[in-house]
C-alpha cells in the first residue's frame, strides 16, 4: 500500500497492473464514496478491470484511514483536489474515472475543474449538485452532531426527500466534456435512479442505465452487471 503526499497530506493509494500490460494499460481511477475504503473495489470492480486489461488505481480519501483523517474538517473541494493531485503525481491523465455516490460527485466536479484530467468517466448512484440551502442545512447539521443531538428519523426523512433537487442547480454539468455514463440502482433509496437521469440530461451526450433489483451498494449487490458495464464503457 504505497503512500503519496498531496496537498500537505498523505493519501494511501492501491495499484493494480494487468498481468504484461506494462505502461500502454489504460489507467482507471475508482473513486470512492463517503465513509467507504477503496480496498472496496477490490471485492469486484478491481479484479474484473485488472481481467480487462485494464491498469487500475484507487485510494483512502482523506479522513479514511490509513490516509491521513484531517480532524479539523473538509469539503467536497478538498476531495476534488486530492484527486485532481494524485492524478497529476502518478502521471495517470487523461484516465479513465470511476466513482460510486459521493465518489462519483467527486467525479463530476474534477470533470469540471479540471477537464484535461478525465477522458471518459462512469458514474454510480450519483445526484447533482446541492443548492445554497442544502449547504446551509448540511452545515447546521454537522453542528448539531457535533453538539451531540441526535436528530429525529422523521426529521432526516423530510430532509432527504426536500433534497429532490431543481433543474436550476445542475446547469453547471453541462460543461462537462467527458464522455459520461450515468449507472443507477433501480431500488436506491439515498440516490433514486430518477436523480441520476437528472445528471445524466445534464452533462452532453451522456448514457444512462439502471441495473435492476440492488440499492445504494449495487456495485456490491450485482456486481457482474455493473462491471460489464464499466468495462464495456471505458472500452469505448
């Protein structure tokens, strides 16, 4: 598990090479989200790529340890940095990109920033951007956790459902030039499949599919379905 230093911290990061593919191995970088390990791939999506000929990369975002855990906090654009940063380290770009839920966010946010370093790119279980009132809300509930008040279930039920979000905050996607696809999981409860097809209208000439009858970890549940349609995409 080598370690890299990006942006005064260290990330851990996995790299596997298909057997002789040496340095011409299209690179693949999963990116993975909240909370999770990227020694998560390596259940399914690694083994399957690696099969494909495929050199792929993950890493611990920042937090995830044993990557460094930043106690005093971060954000979405530190995490889009991170990634953009160990591209550049490893000399991977333009790759191919990958990411489940906020991984994926990750995904299309670097798209954005940074177009030169994704040349195509899959999305899992991904939603668009939240809005100024989201990120208001979403700071006064780390608050209120960090005071330790336990928030009612009905209460977070009523949040998640006002976070549908509205066409005017995911203009910003449709100046994503990667070529795109969307995957969404048909009974995905935290990220519906119809916000998925949001994302995909948005970003330009961008493919949709829902893989049928797993939720939010479908890269877990049907794995078989969803990396034949990784693979199949990345290949172009």
């Amino acid at each position: 598990m080598p370690v890299i230093t990006v942006n005064d911290i260290k990330l851990n990061y996995y790299d596997n090479k298909p057997p002789g593919g040496g340095p011409s191995a299209p690179t693949v970088l999963l990116v993975m989200g909240s909370g999770g390990s990227g020694r998560a791939w390596h259940l399914h999506q690694v083994p399957a790529l690696v099969a494909a000929g495929f050199r792929v990369v993950s890493f611990d975002n920042r937090g995830i340890a044993p990557s460094d855990e930043c106690p005093s906090g971060f954000g979405i654009d530190d995490l889009v940095a991170d990634t953009a940063a160990l591209i550049e380290e490893l000399r991977l770009g333009p790759c191919l990109v990958a990411g489940i839920s906020m991984g994926a966010h990750i995904a299309q946010e670097l798209a954005l920033a940074r177009p030169e370093l994704v040349s195509r790119m899959v999305l899992m279980a991904t939603r668009a951007r939240p809005d100024v009132l989201r990120d208001a809300l979403s700071r006064a509930e780390i608050e209120l956790y960090d005071r330790g008040v336990e928030l009612p279930a009905a209460y977070a039920a009523v949040v998640q459902a006002m976070q549908n979000l509205s066409p005017r905050t995911r203009e910003a996607y449709r100046g994503i030039r990667a070529a795109t696809r969307v995957i969404a999981f048909q009974d995905d409860l935290i990220a519906p499949p119809g916000l998925g097809r949001e994302v995909a209208d948005a970003i330009p000439g961008a493919e949709f599919e829902v893989v049928p009858d797993c939720g939010h970890y479908g890269y877990l549940e049907s794995p078989d379905a969803v990396n034949k349609s990784i693979v199949e995409f990345l290949r172009g």
